[in-house]
C-alpha cells in the first residue's frame, strides 16, 4: 500500500494547489473537504507548514471514535465510514499533528486516504507517494 | 460560495448587510464588471476623496477558486491621488478567501469615528477596536499581531495598511500577506480616512460543480499550460526582474529620472544578479502554481554586539527595482534593498514614491528646492539618504513633505520642475520608456497605469503604426483587459487565459458567453469606466504630458510631440463620442 508524504516541506511557495486538488477530487471546487493543509510558519518568509495525515499503523484518532466510524486501512491510517460517524470530533483531538480537518457544512472529519490525486498538481516536489514500509 | 453575494459594510454605524447581486453578476460577470455597479450605485458623486461618501468595493470573479491563476481581487474606489477613478488589484490570498468567505464583493461605506479593524468570515463582520495597531511604525508588525489575534490561519487575508496610509499619504498602498500589494492609486489613502487600519478575511466554504469531469478536464489543461507550456517560465524563474536587463539593453530603462534611459548598473540590481546572490525563498499567492513572488534576504550585522545578526526579507519585481534602483541611481543592492524594506514598513506605493523622490532629487539639483525643505541630502545612488526621505514622507514634518505626499503633480505646482514631475493623469510614471505607446497608454489608460493596455509591449512588438492604430490598439487591448479582471485573472497569466479558454472555463460553470459576448462585455465594461471618468470631471484635453519624454531618445528614438497629439487627439475624438452615447 503507498501513503502520501512529505518529500521537502522547505519547497513549498503556499500556492495550496494540493488543498484544491483534494477538494476537487471529491467534486467540489474551494477547500473545505481538503485532507491536507498548507499554513505559513508565521509569515510567508519563515515557509510553510504542511500538514497531512502520517498514515499511522496505530492510529490515536481510530482508538478515539467512540461508535467504530474509523477502521485501519492496509498499509496505515484509517478509512471513514460516514454513515457511522456521529460528528464527535474525538478523532479531531486526539491527532497530534492536526491531520484530521473538519468538514462544517457536513460536521464530519475529513482524512486523507492517501490516494495521491494531490502529487500531480504539486509543480515543486513537496508532495509524494511512498510504498509503505511495514514497522 | 458562488453565490453572487455582497457584503456591505457600513463604518459609521458598525453595521453590515448580505445582498444577493445574482442581477450584477449575470450581466457583468464579477470583478471590475461587477465592482464598477456596485461603486456607481454606492458612492456619492463628487464627493471629497477622503469623506465619508468615497466607497471601496472589492470584488473576485467567478473563475476566482475554481481555476489556477484566477488569484486576484480587483479593488475600485476613488483615487486619492488622481482625485478620479481608481482601481487597483492584488493576490495573496485575498481572492480564495473572499469567494471562501462566501462573498463575491465586498462594499465598504462611511468613515468610522475611531480606528478599526474587520474580521469577516462567513457569519459576517466583527468591528474591532484598532487604536493599539494605529500609529505601529511597520506594517510587518501589523500582520504579526493579527495573525495571532484572528481565525482562519492558512485560509485568510490580512490586508493592512502602514503610517502612510493613516497619514494620508495620496499614494499609501494596502499590503496584503506582507508581500503582495493594492499598491496604486491610493488605496491604503482611502482606508486611512475611514480610520480602517485592517481587513480579516477567512473562509474555507466550497461549492459542488454539476459537471465535474469537464471542470477537471479544463481545470487540467488550464494547469498544463501554466507549469509545462513554458508561457509562465519568465515568471516562475527569475520573476518579473528578469525585464531589468533586456529594459535596459532596449535603452528604455527609466535613470535618475528620466534624464536617461540605460542605467549603468543594471547588472547589480538585475533579476540574474538578485536570483544568484540575494534570492531567498520563493512563494506564490493562493491557486498559482508559478510562485513569482521573490523574496531576497538582507542579513546585516548589530553594530553593537558582536555575531549578532538579522536577516529581512524584501520582496523584489521589475516596478520596485525600477522606481527605487533606476530611478534613483541606486545600483547598491544592499541598500536598494533596505529602501524597498523601507517602503514596505510604511506601506506607500513603490512606484510613486520613487519617482517622487527622483523628481525632488532634480529639483533639489536645479535649487527649486533647498536643503531646509529636503532636509536630508538627496543625490542619485546613494540609498541612505532616500530610506530616510521614505520616513519623512509618511511622516511630513514641513510644508514640502506635505506636498510630495500628495504626488509629483502637485508638488511640481508648488515648487517648480513641471517639465520633469513624471505624472501621467495624477499617477506616478511606470519603468518603461520604450516609446510613444507606452506613454499614450499611461495618459489614456483608464487607471493611467502600464498595466491599462501594456504598451510597453506594443512598443516592443510593433514599428510603423500610426498614431491612430496606435490608440485603437491600445483600447482594444484595455477593453479584453476588462474581461480578465472581471474574471479575476492574474495579468501575467493573460497569454494562458485566451478567449477560447475562458469560454470553456465558464461554459463549465454554466455562463453562456460565446467569445463575442465575451468582447462585447469588455468593450461596455470600458465605455462604462470612460463614462464615470467624465462624470467625475476627467477631460483628455487637460492631460498633461511631462516635457521630459520628449528629451530622453526612447527604444523608439526620440519620441516625436506631432505623433503625441495626433494620438491624443484621436482618443479625445473616442472618449468623447463614447461619453455622448453612455
């Protein structure tokens, strides 16, 4: 199974073309259904922070959700099951990097699924995908 | 999103409103269409420029978020410094966070009786109290504050304005993500008087598009071109620096102002010369895959402590290496660099003030002005003494500072040296002086700004037109123009955003505009800008053309006065037929 990584986060300019991407991917135009999240590290000039889901093989965020809405997916991270999901935002909490955004207009989180729709528009190598190395 | 919504804002009563405008942007798209309306609707006509009744529209376009490069907002309001219409366009990322936000304009109204700044989402407005930010000697510091003090980090704006601004500087700018600007015609003027120190913007809503499969088809070849037909590469390696060398080699390079047009020391303040020895990151505004935006590093030692430094970024392109480097002399990078720095810090428009600076170097020269006006020491090249004259602009302690911050037109009034003030319709003069087109473009362009009708590239491309076809070339160009800021377009990405792949692009959306309307749309848009021109007093008549173009051989050689007034004549001829029927 491969997992979206971060090649070199010092390469990205901001532009957010993966955030539009991710979004784009599901049908919408804009950001809010964006798996991953480019912010500046305080101020364009100090680069950017970005941030996505690690594809952890014991994810905190699938211990957390109380009703079974998130199981394992091979190879790391976790897969949504939506009709389950009771807008708790356990998940949300309990990610230490923040990997884990909120849809408002649907109150449900949003992960990445590691597809890598978003490497193809990141024209500075910051993102990629890697077969995932089981630890 | 999408929703055809403004948010009107009222800075008198603290209070706010959302209108749905479907009925605007169906007919006139969105950005400088739409902005216009609303401007004509709102603002009080014949107004004082700084009173209560000058209004500020913003407006993104509905390509704005969906398509790359569709990265700029287009603010109108009336110009400070041209006391007539005025626009003015910036990045960032205040594009994708209006349209996020949920708004396709924003009105802004009245004057607040105490400073303020806005935080905007997608619920409204939050009216925030700014007396602690009022009067902070950099806007760096401005933008560092709110980022802590506001939502939405990664999807907002943040556009300020510096002591020029509060100071009513006629040619203050509004910064936008500390290196992108509303830099021209005064915005930041306009802000200043209505004692509105900030804009937060934040929003992350999105829309579900009916037709996905072709949105991403056009969205794809769209991003193609941009990041693989080489179309954008100028922008994307070097930056818009890269124009210094092949500028001056044409021998269009405006020096020391205007008295020459080849700069000895363009090599030192070249785009090959910063990229290689100053570059120190490169970003880009939000949905631009090209990150034209360059940041050059400053690292200087404390002379008090020993290995003790700092390190300054300084955003650089082709207009500030112009404005505060050839125009000025300055072949010095360091210290090119610390006068830009300077600028930014007060929030004043590049353009203006270096060419303010250069005309009150000349006229110091000349004794039109002493050193007890000046009070520092001008003389071309050396950086020192402008970064301080910078200072003295914002902060106008004396009669003549108090006139150069009302621009070279009106300083040259006062003080002499209207042969070299290098003013075109009240605005401060661009880099180019590759021949007549470039100059008829600042005296007729709509917002007399290179950027109107680009004939500094008509100058580049074509010889032996008349002056007639020169004009008609021109309005032609700025009519097209109105089509991509009403889109909102980045400028640079014009060669990509052709009128067959805007149809397609908006085709998707639903729009029905064959390319015809498309061009039917601009010309209106432009007969429309000419129109509330007139209304506000503008007459082709009273323009002024500074002696010194005439002086100074162009790339076109000496530029012939005939040639000058048949085109003039020939746009008066237009202007005034377009006015009689509008």
């Amino acid at each position: 199974m491969k997992r979206l990584v971060i090649m070199d986060a010092e390469r990205c300019v901001g532009c957010q073309l993966c955030m539009f991407a991710c979004s784009r991917r599901l049908g919408f135009a804009g950001l809010d259904k964006s798996a991953l999240h480019v912010k500046s590290v305080g101020g364009f000039e100090r680069g950017f922070t970005v941030v996505v889901c690690r594809a952890c093989m014991d994810p905190p965020c699938l211990r957390a959700c109380p009703v079974n809405a998130l199981r394992a997916r091979d190879g790391g991270g976790v897969i949504l099951d939506l009709s389950k999901c009771i807008g708790c935002r356990f998940c949300e909490r309990a990610c230490d990097i923040g990997a884990v955004f909120w849809d408002d207009s649907m109150n449900k989180p949003v992960i990445c699924v590691h597809c890598g729709y978003c490497v193809d528009y990141c024209n500075f190598r910051v993102l990629g995908v890697e077969e995932m190395i089981r630890r | 999103m999408n929703q055809n919504n403004v948010l009107y804002i009222d800075l008198e009563r603290k209070s706010f409103y959302i209108k749905n405008r479907s009925d605007l942007f169906n007919k006139w798209l969105g950005g400088v269409g739409a902005a216009l309306q609303l401007y004509k609707e709102e603002a009080v006509k014949g107004s004082d420029l700084l009173s209560p009744g000058n209004v500020i529209v913003f407006a993104v376009g509905p390509l704005t978020a969906l398509y790359p490069l569709a990265s700029k907002v287009v603010a109108v309001f009336k110009s400070p410094l041209t006391g007539n219409y005025g626009e003015s366009h910036a990045g960032g990322r205040s594009a994708t966070a209006i349209r996020s936000a949920g708004y396709d304009a924003l009105v802004i109204k009245g004057v607040s009786d105490r400073p303020i700044y806005l935080i905007i989402g997608e619920k409204g407005v939050q009216f925030k109290d700014a007396a602690t930010l009022w009067g902070m000697r950099s806007t760096f510091t401005v933008g560092r504050v709110l980022r802590e003090a506001s939502p939405g980090t990664g999807v907002r704006t943040i556009m300020r304005i510096g002591r020029a601004g509060e100071n009513l500087v006629r040619y203050a700018c509004v910064v936008s993500e500390t290196y992108r600007h509303f830099g021209r015609m005064g915005l930041g003027t306009v802000f200043g008087s209505k004692k509105l120190k900030a804009l937060v913007i934040h929003g992350k809503s999105s829309i579900r598009l009916p037709k996905i499969k072709a949105y991403r088809d056009v969205y794809d070849e769209i991003y193609d071109l941009a990041v693989k037909s080489g179309s954008m590469k100028k922008y994307h390696e070097l930056g818009t620096a890269m124009n210094i060398l092949p500028i001056n080699t044409l021998g269009a390079l405006p020096t020391k102002n205007l008295s020459e047009a080849r700069f000895d020391g363009a090599e030192n303040i070249s785009g090959e010369d910063l990229a290689a020895k100053k570059l120190g990151r490169r970003v880009a505004c939000s949905h631009c895959p090209v990150a034209c935006i360059h940041l050059a590093t400053i690292r200087e030692p404390y002379p008090d402590e020993p290995y003790f430094y700092k390190t300054t970024f300084v955003s650089y392109d082709y207009e500030l290496l112009y404005s505060l480097g050839s125009m000025l002399g300055i072949s010095d990078i360091n210290g090119l660099l610390k006068l830009m720095d300077e600028v930014e810090i007060g929030g004043l428009d590049a353009i203006s003030t270096g060419v303010a600076l250069a005309w009150a170097t000349e006229a110091y020269k000349k004794g039109l002005i002493k050193l007890n006006d000046l009070l520092v020491d001008l003389d071309w090249g050396k950086a020192d003494p402008y970064r301080e004259a910078v200072k003295l602009i914002v902060d106008q302690p004396n009669e003549f500072y108090k006139a150069l911050a009302m621009g070279v037109d009106h300083s040259s009034k006062i003080y002499g040296g209207r042969d070299f003030a290098l003013s075109f319709g009240g605005n401060e003069m661009p880099g180019y002086h590759t021949g007549p087109a470039a100059h008829i473009g600042y005296l007729i362009g709509s917002r007399h700004s290179h950027l109107d009708a680009a004939g500094y590239s008509i100058d580049q491309k074509m010889k032996g037109l008349s002056p007639e076809e020169m004009v008609d070339k021109l309005i032609e160009e700025e009519q097209w123009r109105q089509i991509l800021s009403s889109l909102v377009i980045c400028y640079f990405a014009r060669g990509i955003y052709e009128p067959s792949i805007v149809k397609k692009a908006l085709d998707v959306l639903g729009y029905e505009f064959d390319e015809e309307r498309l061009k039917e749309l601009g010309r209106c848009i432009y007969r429309e800008k000419q129109a509330l021109k007139a209304s506000e007093g503008f007459r082709p008549s009273e323009l002024r053309i500074p002696e010194r173009i005439f002086e100074v051989p162009s790339f076109h050689g000496l530029i012939d006065k005939n040639y000058m007034k048949a085109a003039l004549d020939h746009y008066s001829k237009i202007f005034n037929k377009t006015v009689a029927t509008e």
